[in-house]
C-alpha cells in the first residue's frame, strides 16, 4: 500500500470519526438540553451523558473516552473542561462537581461527589454529597478515585489505584488507600 494512499484512509477515517461524534454529541442533546457542549468535543463510541431534571451539564474542549459514563443528577451541576477522559471512566455529580482546563483523566477513573446514606436503609437509595473541586492541568492516574468532597489543587498527580478522600494541595503528587502526599513539586 502506498504512503499516500495510507495518508487518504487515515484521513477519511479522521472524517467518519467526526461526524460519529457530532450525531452523539446531538443525540445526547436532544435527550437532554441541559447539557451543554463548548469548544471541541469528541465523544467515543459507548460513552454515556446523561442530565437529570434541573441538572446542568458543560463539558468543554474534551475527548471522552471510550465506555465512559458521565452523569449529573438532579439538580445538580456538572463542569468538565478536561481535556482527556479515559476510557471506561466514571465521573457523577449528585450536587457538583468541577474539573479544569487541562486535566486529564486516565482509563477507569472514578470521580463521584455523593456516598450512599447509611443513617436509612441502603433500599431507599438516598445519597449524601458534597462538592468536588479538580483544579487545572491534574492528571488522575488510571484506577484512580475522587470521592466526595475532596478537593485537587493545580498541577497535582494523583497515582494509579489512589483514592482521594481530602484536599490535595495544588503541585502535589498523592498515592495510597486513603492517598497520601509522595512529594511536592
């Protein structure tokens, strides 16, 4: 096969994947139009966007990732300005969660603000929450979690597998069950 030849395929495949894109990019508007979209977005095959009543959802200048499950619940709000999300990634807001320009996001990645309410019966399926807040270019290691009401400062790294359950300060890199501060940048 000749180069140039190869150069066309790979660039007829650039096209078609676009345009698959923008048909998922307009069918998750028209189920929702609380979601906005901002900037260049691409979303893979099998991603899942969903808005619940009176919830609001921006993702900006983002690739989504394959599998990937994106949701805000009702009422909440939802700001994802990454600029990678991994495949098979998980990011929930039940009240609000935020992510900066130029964060990326690592495959199987979890980000939820809400824990189950162990005060009633796990059967009535009620949640508590509290704000997440990922500063601007973080980079979320694969396998990593950031559970309700932690915070990431600018610049942080946080490892694979760690689980962010507090702040992290910006320029810190973090790792562990529960995660800890490695060192600073």
């Amino acid at each position: 096969m000749s180069t140039s030849f190869a150069r066309a395929l790979r660039g007829v495949a650039s096209v078609w994947s676009e345009l698959l894109s923008r048909s998922r990019r307009l069918a998750i508007k028209l189920r929702y139009p609380n979601v906005d979209f901002e900037g260049r977005v691409f979303i893979s095959a099998g991603v899942t966007v969903q808005a619940g009543p009176d919830a609001h959802a921006t993702i900006r200048n983002c690739h989504i990732g394959r599998g990937t499950m994106v949701t805000a619940g009702a009422g909440a709000t939802l700001i994802l300005d990454a600029d990678y999300v991994g495949p098979n990634s998980v990011v929930v807001a039940r009240e609000r969660v935020t992510i900066g320009a130029g964060t990326k996001l690592a495959e199987m990645v979890v980000v939820r603000d809400a824990n189950h309410d162990h005060s009633v019966p796990l059967s009535a399926m009620t949640f508590t929450s509290s704000p997440i807040e990922i500063g601007r270019d973080v980079w979320l290691g694969a396998g990593s979690v950031v559970l309700s009401g932690a915070s990431i400062g600018d610049g942080a790294t946080v490892a694979a597998g760690a689980v962010v359950t507090r702040s992290v300060a910006a320029g810190a890199t973090v790792g562990g069950v529960p995660a800890q501060q490695l060192r600073r940048r």
